[in-house]
C-alpha cells in the first residue's frame, strides 16, 4: 500500500461537509487525538484492527481539517 492509496481511503472516509470550520484548530487537534487514542486501544487491547484503521482515518481526516482551519486563520 502507498500513502496515496491511504489519503484515497481516508478521502473517500471524510463525511460531515464543512462543519469542521466551527470548530478550533485546538479543537480540532483535541479530538484527532482522541481519536489516534481510541485506535491505539483498539488495536493494543483488542487486536481489533477494522476499528483501529476507522479511527485512524478520522484522525488523518480531522488532522487535514485543522490544517485548513489554520489557513483560513492565517
């Protein structure tokens, strides 16, 4: 797998419109990172690697949103 096949699977993921500009980039950080901490809890504590990937795609996704948050605030 190449990073370009993992930014088309979290693309084809992202949902949710443009909500993501009411929100911080803070915010938005926060909550990527309890989505990188749910993933890793799935994947350490139930070898559940289908929900580990979902939440990890969010995260990448809500990542990407904070970027672009940034740039509107710059």
């Amino acid at each position: 797998m190449e990073l370009d096949d993992v930014f088309g699977m979290c693309r084809e993921k992202a949902r949710h419109g443009d909500l993501w500009r009411y929100f911080t980039v803070e915010e938005l950080l926060w909550y990527a990172e309890i989505k990188v901490k749910r993933a890793r809890l799935f994947w350490m504590k139930q070898g559940n690697t289908e929900k580990m990937l979902d939440d990890a795609m969010d995260a990448v996704n809500i990542v990407a949103m904070a970027v672009m948050r940034n740039a509107e605030d710059v």
